[in-house]
C-alpha cells in the first residue's frame, strides 16, 4: 500500500514542517507515505482559471496510471475519524495506490476535478494548504492507528 499527498506549494514555517515531518514518520511506520510539491505560477499574466490549470497539470504530472485520486475540497465528503479509517481500509482493497491532492489557493481544475475518484472535506471552513497538511497528516496517522488498535484514537 502506497499513499501520496500532492500539494500545490511550499511550506516555509519550520515549525509547521518538524510536526509534519513527525507524522511522516509515524505514518511510515505503518504504511508507505510521502507528501510532494508543484509549484504554482504566479505571474501577474495569469488569471484564476489558467493558474488552476497549470497546478492541475503540475499535480496530473505526479500521478501514476496506477493510481486512484481523492481531493481534498471543501465541498467534499466529511468523515469522522473512525469513518476515514475505513474509507482507506476499503480503498486499499480496491487500489493499492492511493493519492491525495491539496489544491492551491483557487482550487482545483475542471480537468483534475474530472479525473479524480471523490472529493474529501477535512472542514466546511478554508484553511491554508500549509496548515491542512498537517491536518491531513495527523487524520492519516490516526487512521492507520484505529486500523491497527493502536491506542492513539480515543472514541
């Protein structure tokens, strides 16, 4: 089993970056996990709806014939943390390959809309993409511990 975050971006907080680092390495305890970056143009020529497209290409880029796309969009399915951890128990029966995708500050394409397998939601509320990596993280760490009765989780 393999899982992919993809996101649009960097994070220059070093902060922000050693606890995400730290649920990398927790999460690999578990399973094979790692988090890529795409840039994203921001040239003033660009408009909304061609930057989108550009990072929605970047992200295709990244992606394997092999694997199978989420998005994480506001507009998305919400999960309780138990219930994530199914989602994934089930996806990884059906998919060896899973990735997710973290869009940039318009959103995600119409072509990567299209071509992803669901839309996940971490929250109703808009979050910075530096900030919902470690949200993300932390779900993903903490699926993979009631996957494994591990006492992280407590209900």
């Amino acid at each position: 089993m393999q899982i992919k975050l993809i996101v649009v971006g960097k994070t220059k907080n070093k902060e922000l970056n050693s606890l995400i680092e730290n649920y990398i390495k927790r999460i690999n305890f578990f399973n094979k996990f790692k988090i890529i970056e795409v840039n994203s143009p921001k040239t003033k020529k660009n408009n909304a709806s061609e930057i989108k497209k550009i990072e929605g290409e970047n992200i295709l880029k990244k992606i394997e014939h092999n694997e199978i796309l989420f998005l994480l969009d506001e507009k998305g399915k919400n999960y309780d943390s138990r219930e994530f951890a199914r989602f994934l128990k089930i996806k990884f029966h059906e998919n060896k390959k899973i990735v997710f995708a973290i869009g940039g500050a318009f959103g995600f394409s119409e072509n990567l809309y299209s071509k992803s397998a669901g839309l996940i939601s971490l929250s109703k509320m808009t979050f910075s993409h530096q900030i919902i990596r470690l949200f993300f993280s932390e779900q993903l760490y903490r699926a993979f511990t009631i996957l494994n009765n591990h006492p992280y989780h407590n209900d």
